[in-house]
C-alpha cells in the first residue's frame, strides 16, 4: 500500500448514533491501494479530537479498509500522543509535517517502508590542460586535512541527478558546466541516519573558468593537474577514490563510456509523468 497522491473520494463526515447524537468523523480521502489519508489541517481539541479517531476507525474497520495514514503538521503537534495512543506508527517525517500509519486488518501489513536512500553526486570537470576542479572543505572529516576533492553535493528534492550536479559545482566553485554523464555509481548503506546512500560519479564539461568560491562551506578552489591530484596521499590509499580517479581516466583516454541523461514521458494510471533515463547513447542506437 502506498500514499496516493490523486485521491479519488471524500469520505462521509459524520456518524448518527442511536442516542441522536452526532458524532463528527475525520475527513479522509481514499488512496489508490485500499487505505484512507487523513491531512489535519485545522487546530482541534485532543479531547475532541481522540473521539473522532476512534470513531472514525470503527467506521473505517466496517468499510474494509486496510491502512490508514494520518498526515499532521507541527502547528497540530498537540495530536501526536492521541494517534500514538490508537495504535499508530511514525512512518516520516518532513521539514512542516509528520506522517503516522496503522494496519488495521488482523493480516499482514503491506505498507510500504519509509525512503531508504540519500542520492548523492561527485563531479569530474577538467579542463583543456588536463586540470581538474578541486575543492578543500571547511566542514566535514576533510576540513584542515589538506585533501583536494572534486565538488560534491545532495541531490535535492525533486531534482535530477544531471541537474544536481550542476548545481553544485556552479554553488562550490562559481563555475557553469554542462553535463555529459555519469560515469559510475556507489552504493553504501548504513550512512546519514543509518540510511543507505547512493552516490553518482558524474562528469561536467566546464563552461566557464574563473573561480568563486561559496566562502560558507568551501575554504579553497583551485584548477589542479590531474597527476598532482593522483599523487595526493588520501587518494593513493583509499580504494574508492582510486577507482574513482581510474575510471575517469578511462573516460578521457581511452574512449569509456558512461550513462547519459534522456529525457521521456510516460503515463501512469492517466497521470503524465516526465522522467530521466539514463543510458549508454554511444552503444545505443534509437
């Protein structure tokens, strides 16, 4: 079962009782699997509140439905410990917002897991004279190590890989480049929150050469030839960046080819959706 993000009906809002009183049901709208969402908008009594969540479950377990899903904002805060109180799960939590789930069947649950992964870019852009663009950070396990890396950054909500990537050259460095593709990915997990962490090696052709540095996180930027770079210490013992730094060579010198961005449409249950695909054009004849 997954969230949708079309929901398709408006459940009924109240409940008549044979004591002629009306007891209000939360407003929920049908997801796409057999669950309901609730988004609380409004601020609401948590005793008024607890009354229509059990209500609404008892009315929702007589419907049928499997899971539900109750979306509460920071302003509603105060409701927490009533949804946690009827059995609810955190499942995530946004920057305004955290989402709660409970099953509701005596089965299985087939609610789907939180997002698993971070996506992170690393990106390669050299110049004409065999320089590539470095970096040293003033954050991080890296800051006063001395070590010059390529720019590096998260990909962030919404964004692709290729357009990450650009981005976070021109914020570290100032300097506008053109995406060519991604030459290899790494897959690690146990990372950031003990999530799992993909990170895209990518290449950038540059379109521009004079550096300006993003003084808040960035200590120093610089053009570096690609052997001064290979000889640094930290990349001769680390396994990952000397394959990093091998298969960028084999790009450059001996023809590798990587994994380019082509932009399709498809559509999804009458939804168009404009998606990446990222394949190998020089061996892919459409």
């Amino acid at each position: 079962m997954s969230i949708s993000t079309s929901p398709s009906s408006v459940l009924t809002p109240k409940l008549h009782y044979d004591n002629d009183e009306d007891v209000a049901l939360l407003t929920a709208v049908n997801d796409e699997h057999g669950g309901v969402i609730v988004e609380m908008k409004d601020p609401m009594n948590s005793t008024d509140f607890s009354i229509s969540l059990r209500t609404s479950l008892t009315n929702w377990k007589k419907q049928g439905i499997k899971g539900v899903w109750i979306k509460l904002p920071i302003k509603l805060a105060n409701l927490i410990e009533v949804v946690v109180q009827e059995g609810f799960l955190y499942h995530h939590a946004e920057p305004t917002y955290l989402m709660l789930v409970r099953w509701l069947p005596n089965t299985q649950h087939t609610i789907p897991a939180n997002a698993s992964h971070r996506v992170g870019i690393g990106a390669f852009v050299m110049n004409d004279n065999r320089e590539i663009l470095v970096v040293q950070e003033k954050n991080g396990i890296l800051r006063g190590s001395g070590f010059w890396k390529f720019p590096t950054g998260v990909v962030e909500q919404a964004e692709d890989i290729h357009v990450g990537a650009i981005r976070e050259v021109k914020e570290e460095t100032g300097i506008d480049t053109e995406f060519v593709e991604v030459l290899a990915f790494r897959q690690t997990h146990k990372s950031f929150f003990e999530k799992s962490d993909f990170f895209f090696l990518c290449l950038l052709r540059p379109l521009s050469f004079d550096i300006h540095i993003q003084e808040l996180e960035i200590e120093a930027a610089k053009w570096m030839p690609i052997e001064e770079y290979a000889e640094q210490p930290f990349v001769q013992n680390h396994e990952l960046l000397k394959y990093i730094l091998d298969v960028c060579l084999a790009k450059i010198d001996k023809g590798y080819s990587g994994f380019s961005p082509v932009q399709i449409s498809s559509t999804f249950f009458g939804q168009e959706r404009e998606d990446c695909l990222f394949l190998n054009s020089r061996d892919f004849n459409h």
